[in-house]
C-alpha cells in the first residue's frame, strides 16, 4: 500500500532541494555583480549629495570652555577668544571678529593641556602692579562642573600658567593667518526715510597663502544693531534688522579659495526699516558678517537713520 510513497517523497525532497541551490546561485550571482557594479559606481552604498550635506554650525552652544582676554600693553589692545563646548571658536579685537571651528584634536589637546596643567588649582591672581604697560590676561577654564578665573601679567605668571598663555596666543595667530580680512562700506553716513543705502562687504586675502573657506548657500550677511551696541552681535534679539531674515538659502557645504591679495565682495541695499517692515529713526551701527569657516564680522560703522 505505501510502496510507492517513499520514492514519490524522495524524488520531491530532491526537487526542493535542487530548487534551493538554484536559489543560492542566483542570489550570490547578484550580490557579486552588484558589488562589481559598485567598483565602477562608488556612490552606490555612499550617502546621498542630500546626506553629505551638513548645516555648518552658526554660533556657540552657550557653553564655552576656554576664554582668554587680553588687555593693556603700549597701544591698548583689547582681545577676546572664547572656545566653546561644540568647539566654536570666537576671537574679537578692534579690526573685528573672526568666527571658525576647531577639530576634535585640537579642542581635546588645549582642554587636556589646561588639566596637565592643573589651572583649577593655580591663584586667582599672578599680577605685578608695578610693571607699566604690560599685557593683562584673564584665563576662564570650565571642566567638570568646576570653573576657574585666573588673572595674570606674562613676567609674573608661573610656568605652566605661561605654557597656557603661550598656545592660545598660538592659536590667535593662527586664526589671524587663516581668516579673511573683512571691510564693510556704506554709500552715505545719513539714510533719509524713502531712500536707500547701498552696503558692501569686502572679503580679502591679505595673507601670503591660499585661504580655503567651508560655506553653505548663506555666504554673507549685513545687519542694523542700536546705537548702544559696540561689538558684534551673539544673539539675533541684538539685531534690528539683517538683510538674510526673510531669505531661505540651499542646503550646500561648499569650499571656496581666496589666493593671496584677493578680494570678493557682496553688496545689498537697505531701506532704513527693521525686520517688521517698520521704518527706523536715530544712530545705528551696521555691520557685515561673511557666514564661513572660518569667517567672521567686520567692524561696525555708524549710520544715521532720519525723516
């Protein structure tokens, strides 16, 4: 009665079995012509022109974790660098503002030089009062939950406290050399009610190397701070009015390259009114930012503003 069964089975395992094996030769014939394709398409498993993408970061965390301002000397300088937690970098001085990023090593090795160095224990204070015209700095460390300030003049400051002074004064100096130098003009120092002010920000190369910028579709901005204002803006609730706040810009990372002496320059004009649409009056101060890495503000100039 089930004589006949068990070959019928057999010669059915025997065709499941074939059928499979057809099965794995074809999937390993695919996956090894896709991964042939994919030596002559190397975007084939690679990110998207979309996911390559990336917004380059527009301003600190709010958390910084160095800062170092220098003051006094023969002409009166006044400097500031601050590092934030995201690795933000800021530095300011009379000529104006320079904006970039540190790499991850960099920002790692000054946080671990400030721990070798054990700041969060030095004095509060390393300064000579007899020694005229030096340069005053106030180093600001953050780490841990701790925070310290230390004052200090060059001569009288301990070794590692000098150590510290000396890269950052490094680092200043180098952001000098890798930065543009940024110039904003405008067509008249009176802006009447109905008329309009052209503005202009020049971006040059005064260095004697390449400068290579990493920028986004927004490569420029100007903006109107109050007449109280001396220093660039960190926030947008300082700013009156700026020429990209109802501008949508592509999502791009884009590499330009100034050469040495070369200059490139944006102009907008402006019609005396806020971000609102409502028309200003009195002194303003204006300025022009170039939305880069790195990049930076200009001076600021003043403007008048009247019916």
């Amino acid at each position: 009665m089930f004589t006949n069964a068990t070959p019928k089975f057999s010669m059915c395992h025997h065709n499941i079995s074939r059928i499979f094996n057809t099965m794995k030769l074809s999937l390993l014939f695919i996956l090894s012509a896709a991964v042939v394709w994919s030596c002559d398409h190397t975007n084939l498993f690679s990110p998207t022109p979309d996911e390559k993408n990336q917004t380059i970061v527009d301003g600190p965390s709010g958390q910084s974790v160095i800062e170092m301002h220098v003051t006094g000397g023969f002409a009166g300088v006044n400097e500031q660098l601050l590092i934030d937690a995201n690795r933000f970098v800021r530095f300011s001085d009379q000529s104006g503002q320079i904006e970039t990023a540190l790499s991850a090593e960099e920002h790692s090795r000054l946080v671990a030089l400030f721990v070798e160095k054990d700041f969060l224990h030095l004095q509060s204070s390393y300064v000579d009062a007899r020694i005229a015209d030096a340069f005053q700095f106030r180093l600001v460390f953050r780490y841990s939950g701790s925070e310290k300030e230390v004052a200090t003049d060059y001569f009288t400051a301990p070794a590692e406290l000098k150590t510290l002074v000396d890269n950052l004064r490094g680092l200043i100096e180098g952001l000098r050399r890798q930065s543009l130098t940024l110039e904003i003009k405008a067509s008249a120092e009176t802006l009447r009610h109905g008329e309009t002010l052209t503005l202009t920000l020049t971006a040059t190369n005064r260095n004697e190397a390449p400068i290579t910028l990493q920028t986004g579709g927004q490569k420029f901005d100007f903006f109107a701070l109050p007449g109280g204002a001396v220093t660039a803006p960190t926030r947008s609730s300082s700013v009156l009015w700026n020429w990209a706040h109802d501008k949508v810009f592509i999502a791009i990372v884009e590499a330009i390259t100034f050469q040495p002496g070369e200059s490139r320059t944006y102009t907008v004009e402006w019609d005396g009114r806020n971000n609102n649409g409502d028309l200003l009056e009195g002194e303003f101060w204006l300025g022009a930012r170039l939305v880069a890495r790195p990049g930076g503000y200009s001076p600021l100039r003043p403007v008048v503003v009247t019916k």
